[in-house]
C-alpha cells in the first residue's frame, strides 16, 4: 500500500521554529534601528540596521524551507524574490566601522559607488524572472528555463566566488579600519577605555566567523560530501543567532559621543607647516611640558585630551604632539598614563591605602576604569597593582 506524504505549510518544528522566532526578532531590531535613524539622523544605526535586515533576510530561505513551504507550494516563484545581497555586506561592514570610528561621518557620492555590484545583481534578477515568466509553462513549474539553465548553472556559482573574494578583502579593510583608530586614539586621549569599542572587535569577529564557516561549509558541501538541508541548517542558525547579539549590542551601545570626537591634528597648522624643532628647542620644550605636569597635575583629570592640554601650555597641538613623541619616545596616552602610575606609587608610599581602596586611589590619580589601571600600572611598572601593594607592605 502506498503511503501518501502531505505536507503543508507552515510547519513548525526543530528546525524551522528557532529560526522563524530568531529572524523575527532581527527586523525587529532593524525596524528599531531605522526609527533612531530617522529621529536622529544618526547614519551608523541606518547602516547597521540595513546589515541586519539582510542577514536576516538571508536566513528566509532556509526558514520557510523548513517549514514545508516548497513541498506544499511546487510551483512557487519566490526563488526569484529572495535575492541573495551578500554582495551589500561587505561594504555595510566597512561603512558602519568608519561611520563610527571617524568624526562627523558622512556618505560621499563615490561611497556609493561600493554598492553598484549588489544593484547590477539586483537589476539582473529582475531581468531573469521578466524573460522566465514570458515562457510557456512558466506558472506549472517552480523555476524556468533562465533560472535553472543560466543563473543556477553559471551565475551562482560565480556570484559566490565573488562574494567570497569581496568579503574577505572588505574584511581586512575594516580591521585595519578598526585597529587604526585604536592606534590613533592612544595619541590623542588620556583614558582610552571607553572610545576602545571592543565590542565592535567582537562585531567584527563574529561576521569574520560566519564568513570562514561558510567558506568551509561549501568546500565540504561542494568537494567532498553532499551535505544535507538539516546540516546546513547550522550556519543559518548561528548566523540567526548572531544578529541577535549584533542587534541587541548595536542598539543599546551609545556611540553617539564618538561622533563629536576630532581624532585629527589641525589641517590648517599640521606638522608640515610647523617648523622642524632643533635639539635646544625640543629639550626647552621638555622641560616646559615637564614643569608643567609636576606643578599643575593636569594628568588628574580623567577626561585630560591633547587638545586640552595643549591650550593650558599655549603650544600648537601639532607642535606638543610632536615633542611627546619625539621627545619623550611615547605617545600621548602612555605619556600621561606614566604621571598617573607614578601619582598611585606616592600615594601608596604616603599610606593611603589604609584609608582608600586600591581602585579609590586610582580614581583620585585620574584612572576612569580599573580594566586600564590594572594594564597600565602593569605595563609600566612590570606587576599588578596588588602585587606592587603586597611588596610595598612587606617593605615597610
């Protein structure tokens, strides 16, 4: 006797449920996104929200694939509508570091011109289902003569080529994008802990593990065994779950303020046009500089910026970020930071640890967190602040 399979959509299940709830709850995230970009033109919740979507997105086919929707709808088109837009991710990823990482960000009209090739395969998708739904027979079949001869036989495959070779070089982009600025802000920024943005890190590795794990999915997929719908289903999962994370982050992370920040020296007096010191000239200026942090204790000051300090000594920011570095072989966060370790050492010297914690001493030095008093006092002097203390005590 034969046994009739019915299926019937939707189908909730192992499979299609945490997908369904997850995808749901990114265009949840990315509807609330477009709504802080609308109310507060702020262009990194624009980009991020558009990242998000299209992962989402992507995980629509799997999702209403597991839940029968192919197997009760045999002649359904929607193949041709749920386009692949990975070729939009790579420069969604750079674009949202930048727009964070760089003062006043705005879209030029050639940052456009990274989007062209996810617009051409949009426009090209659109041209195939025109000529397939002319066809004859086309309402009686699921895909037609363009999709299944052209674009699945040819076309897929190169496109996934590319999508690859273009995410990898848009990742490394957006690294160095990232760790620039990470550089960069030691030169201009007392504490640094707060504009670290290591959860951006942790953005960018996610979206770097997603990527190597669909690399290696198809390698195995394509070259050494079939796999089937059910092991696939991992990646989509992960990378549901990822987005979720990625929303939950973007969302609730203010980096609002990072967007008022000047991360750059002066255009109109940079160290071009500023005249090259002379050795007398770089040690007065050192002794300048010095006189003036011993006496007036500027390092106190959490929030104590290059530009700050420049306007209390009267010296050009060019000109002061220029004799730090030269003549103080450090850069400006490791400079004022060495104040700051030697402050907490008086103050431990002076006793006042009977009366205030560890982390209290830090802050009356001008440490804003202990994650950057625990690695600075240890990068200077070579031992954890406890350490040190354990040794003072012992020393007594």
């Amino acid at each position: 006797m034969q046994h009739i399979v019915l299926f019937e959509f939707p189908s909730f299940n192992l499979y299609s449920t945490p997908l369904l709830l997850l995808v749901l709850q990114a265009f949840i995230f990315a509807f609330l996104l477009l709504q802080r970009y609308s109310q507060k033109k702020y262009v990194p919740a624009l980009i991020l929200a558009l990242l998000i979507f299209i992962t989402g997105y992507h995980r629509t086919t799997y999702t209403i694939g597991f839940m029968d929707w192919y197997d009760t709808y045999r002649n359904t088109k929607i193949n041709y509508w749920l386009i692949a837009l990975s070729l939009a991710v790579g420069p969604l990823l750079y674009f949202y570091v930048k727009a964070i990482t760089s003062s006043n960000f705005k879209f030029r009209k050639k940052d456009f011109l990274h989007f062209v090739p996810v617009l051409i395969f949009v426009v090209y998708k659109i041209i195939i289902f025109i000529y397939d739904a002319g066809q004859p027979g086309f309402a009686e079949t699921q895909n037609g003569y363009l999709k299944i001869n052209l674009d699945q036989k040819y076309i897929q495959p190169l496109i996934g080529i590319v999508e690859n070779l273009q995410m990898l070089l848009y990742l490394a982009f957006t690294f160095q994008l990232y760790y620039n600025y990470k550089n960069k802000i030691q030169h201009f920024f007392s504490n640094t802990y707060k504009l670290e943005l290591n959860w951006m890190r942790n953005f960018l590795f996610i979206y770097s593990f997603l990527f190597l794990y669909s690399v290696f999915q198809s390698v195995i997929g394509d070259l050494i065994i079939d796999l089937h719908w059910t092991q696939r289903w991992w990646f989509q999962f992960f990378s549901a779950v990822a987005i979720i994370y990625i929303g939950i982050k973007g969302y609730f992370t203010d980096t609002n303020k990072l967007n008022s920040l000047d991360f750059n020296i002066d255009q109109r007096k940079s160290i071009k046009t500023t005249p090259k010191k002379s050795h007398k000239e770089l040690l007065q200026r050192k002794a300048q500089i010095e006189d003036f942090m011993n006496q007036e204790k500027p390092f106190l000051d959490p929030d104590l910026n290059l530009t700050e300090l420049s306007k209390m000594l009267k010296i050009q920011v060019p000109e002061l970020s220029d004799t730090i570095n030269s003549g103080f072989q450090k850069n400006f966060n490791d400079f004022i930071n060495s104040y700051r370790v030697m402050a907490v050492q008086n103050m431990l010297e002076e006793g006042k640890q009977k009366h205030l914690s560890l982390l209290g001493i830090a802050h009356e030095c001008g440490f804003n967190s202990k994650a950057t008093f625990n690695r600075v006092f240890k990068k200077l002097t070579n031992m954890s602040p406890s350490q040190y203390l354990q040794i003072h005590n012992k020393t007594e």
